[in-house]
C-alpha cells in the first residue's frame, strides 16, 4: 500500500480527497495536512518514524507557503516522496515550474473522480514499471516507466456524456461569478439549455469545485446558485 499525504487547505475538499484515496486500491491516505508546514512536518515526521509518505497530493495555493516551496522541502527528505499536483493554477509558468520541482503528475481542478483515479493508477504503472532494486537502469526501463504516466486517452478523465471543452466554459463562467449562477444563467452564459448546464454543475458540484446554495427570496419555488470555491 502506497502510504499517502493529502496537502490541501479547504477542509471538505481534503476530506473528498481523502475518500477518493480510499477507492483506488493499492493506496492508503495516512494523513490530511492543510497548510504547507503542516505538511512538512508531518513528512518529516514520517521518516523520523520510519514509514515516510511515499505519495504527496499537494494543492499549490497553500495559506501560509506556497506549494513549490513545500516540494522543494519535501525533495530533501531521504526517501522523498513523489508529488501530484491537484491545483486549479493552469499558467504555464506554473506549470513549467511544478515540472522543474519534481511534480510528477498535474491534476487540475475541478475534475471528477475518473481522472483522479486515472492519475493514481498511472502512478502505480511508473512505480510498478521500475526496478524494485537500487540497479543502472536500462533505457528501456525508464521509457516504460515515464511511457506509464502518459494519458493517450483525453475521455478518460472525465465520465461519459461530459464534454471536456463544454466543463470549462461552465467552469469558466462560475469563475467569472462571484456571486455564482443558476442552472439557467449558466446555460444562457454558455450557450447551451438548462438541463444542460444543470448536469455539468452537478458533475462540479460532485467534484467539490463548486458549493451549491439555495436561494428562498426569490417567488415561486427555491432556486439553486452554484458558487465557485475561491
């Protein structure tokens, strides 16, 4: 069992993190930290203990430090562990400076529990792909190891009947409204019908991206706004 550390600061996401942990076999989370040193003490704690995380799932917009600072400290520990990023930062020179820090996967957020176990599973193939010995490695064992962490298949991450491009221009609209939107408004800001809408803001719902909240002063039936988790 992979031994994994869960690094993010809003509670219910880390709690859902944790579950997802649950369900993929072969991993088992062993700790929730919600700051970035938090997180460093608890991995050095765990060497210290004899039983280092071997996995961090680490959130890069930490309260205190920020998540490449972390990876940088948690690179020093003798073993170190290996890093997933799950973050909703998608510039590319965050991205290129995860990769520079030893990120070895990038999760965005919002994302459904597919893509999460995708992530987890390619992981487990590069660690399975490699040696268990401390050997030279042949150029063969490290393309099949770095070959494993590759994703040829785009639908997998997201479930059936979800459009990638169509999740994030309703992910993008959310974004753009601090004030959240109802299934009909997110369908109008898109361009699609409201049942439309109501399943990806579900499926965002369902991924914690998004908090639902109903509103009763509006007359005739409550209506649910769907928030973006800042």
């Amino acid at each position: 069992m992979i031994r994994v550390l869960i690094v993010e600061d809003d509670a219910r996401i880390a709690q859902a993190h944790d579950s997802y942990v649950r369900r993929v076999p072969g991993f088992t989370p062993v700790g929730i930290a919600h700051t970035g040193r938090d997180a460093i003490r608890a991995a050095t704690q765990a060497v210290a203990e004899g039983e280092p995380i071997e996995l961090v799932l680490l959130d890069i917009g930490l309260p205190d430090i920020g998540g490449l600072e972390v990876s940088a400290a948690l690179a020093r520990l003798s073993p170190r562990p290996d890093i997933i990023a799950i973050t909703s930062a998608r510039d590319l020179a965050m991205v290129r400076a995860a990769v520079a820090h030893g990120v070895a996967l990038y999760l965005l957020k919002p994302f459904p529990f597919a893509a999460f176990r995708d992530k987890l599973e390619r992981y487990l193939e590069f660690r399975a792909a490699l040696p268990a010995e401390e050997s030279a490695l042949t150029q063969h064992d490290i393309d099949r190891a770095f070959g494993a962490l590759r994703t040829p298949d785009p639908k997998a991450s997201v479930p059936k009947g979800i459009s990638p491009p169509t999740l994030e221009e309703i992910s993008r609209a959310l974004r753009a409204a601090p004030q959240g939107l109802s299934a009909t408004d997110a369908g109008r800001a898109v361009g699609v019908s409201r049942v439309t809408a109501w399943r990806y803001l579900e499926q965002l719902a369902t991924a914690g991206a998004v908090e639902r909240q109903t509103d009763y002063g509006r007359a005739g039936r409550p209506q649910v706004r769907y928030v973006w988790r800042r």
